[in-house]
C-alpha cells in the first residue's frame, strides 16, 4: 500500500508547533549623513542593521517615536522609509528593498515592543 500524503490538519498542526522562523530583510538605510544598505534582523526588543562598512543596533527602549514617511524629501532612493526617533542622537531612516508590504513588517516588530507607529 502507498504511503498517503499528509492531511491539511496534521500540517497545519506541525506548522504551529515550530517557532516561526527568523527572518531578515534587505534593507537601505541613513543616519545623519550616513547612507548605508545591507539586513537587517529585527528581535523583540531591537533591530539590528548590518552592512559591509558598518553595523549598529537600535534598541526600541530608547526611541521616542516611530513614522512611515512617504514624502519625496523622506524617501530614500525612491522607497518610503520607516523613520525611528531615538530619544538623543540623529533619527534612523530605513527603506526596504523587498516591497511596501515588507514596510508595514518592520512597523509590526516596533508596535509589539509598545511603541505607537504613525501610518
């Protein structure tokens, strides 16, 4: 007799025993002056960007607030950005390179550690 396929339930039932799955995403970012690209890999309490000259982290802890910008004056190589106001230095503006969907990701990871995003 020939195995048969998993049910739909018992896949289902697997998916949702494993943790989801870390991701990280293709970014390009300013801060200041600086214009740099590389991934960023988002955790609970913070993002990480990494590129080839330089990396950095932004802990959600010490940010003010956090905007979607879409003006032409915001957008970094065309793309909207996600701008994060730390409470001292410079804000951060981040643009994905994998789609606006991908955007709204980024603003999810902030709103779970309780910061409110301006859309």
């Amino acid at each position: 007799m020939a195995p048969s396929a998993p049910s739909e339930q018992g896949s289902a039932a697997v998916s949702a025993a494993l943790p989801p799955a870390k991701r990280s995403y293709a970014v390009v970012w300013s801060r200041g002056d600086e214009i740099g690209s590389g991934r960023l890999d988002p955790f609970a309490d913070r993002f990480d960007l990494c590129g080839r000259e330089r990396s950095f982290s932004i802990r959600f802890s010490e940010l003010l607030g956090a905007a979607i910008a879409r003006g032409q004056g915001e957008r970094l190589r065309g793309l909207p950005v996600l701008v994060l106001r730390p409470v001292s230095g410079v804000s951060v503006r981040i643009a994905t390179l994998e789609g606006a969907g991908v955007l709204h990701e980024l603003v999810q990871h902030v709103e779970r550690a309780g910061l409110a995003v301006a859309v």
